[in-house]
C-alpha cells in the first residue's frame, strides 16, 4: 500500500510507557512491580526452566559429531579452469583466481565442463570424469594431502 493512500485511523502512534501516572502506563511502565523481570537488561537464557531440571540435562547424550575432525573441500569444476592464468591448478592459483574462498584449505575436482588445453593439477581429491577430460586433455593430475 502506498503512504499517500492508508485511511485515516489506520495507524496508531506508540504508547509511551513512563510519562506520569496520568498517562496509565507510568510508575512501574507495564512491567508488573519488583523482581528480574522488571530490570533493565533482562533476558532468559535458552533452555532456563525456572531452576528446575532443564530437560537438556535430564535426557542422556548420545551418538558422535564428526564436525570437528572433517575436512571440508571447496568445489572446483574443470570448467573454472579457464579462470586461471598459467597451467597451473593448485590451492594458491585458485585462490589467485578468485575460483575459491580464501578460508579454503584444500580442493576437490569435479568434472562439470570442457578442459580446452592441458593443465598441471595439485589437488587432494578429484573425480573420475575430471580425470579423464584432463588426461584426455594431454594433463596430469597430482593428489596432495
């Protein structure tokens, strides 16, 4: 709805809160009288139920989170290859092309795409059709840990 059109009556100015007891929102503003809930900063924590026994810690923990151990690979299609000056493909060329983020600490290859010439690649994972249009292409394919 545009601005010049709203009716009149259809928006309403914020209720002040503490303005004078006249103003039927004054003395305590709507927070009820005394106890955390009243002051300035409060806020609950996630999962605080009161002080009892939250239920995150009745309930056993289970199973294992791989996250930490992981290794996380930036994506790379030989179509991107292009990108690169030289023919060179490695975690610094990448980087240099703007094909990869610069948090990134490793690649995997993948076969999406044309290879046009031959490529030197040092990467610690590639796919079997990338592998193939590469050395189809006249390169080679070094894997890195």
């Amino acid at each position: 709805m545009k601005e010049h059109a709203i009716p009149a009556g259809a928006t309403h100015a914020r209720k002040r809160v503490g303005r004078g007891e006249g103003n039927g929102r004054g003395k305590t503003c709507c927070r009820g009288e005394n106890g955390a809930k009243s002051r300035s900063g409060y806020s609950l924590r996630p999962g605080f139920e009161g002080g009892q026994m939250p239920l995150f810690r009745k309930l056993p923990r289970r199973g294992f989170n791989n996250a930490r151990f992981r290794k996380v690979y930036a994506l790379v299609n030989i179509g991107e290859l292009a990108k690169i000056e030289g023919n060179l493909l490695n975690l610094d060329s990448a980087k240099a092309a703007g094909i990869i983020r610069s948090n990134a600490t490793s690649i995997k290859l993948l076969g999406k795409g044309d290879v046009n010439k031959s490529y030197t690649v040092q990467v610690c994972k590639c796919s079997s059709s990338a592998e193939e249009k590469i050395k189809a292409a006249g390169g080679s394919i070094e894997a890195i840990s």
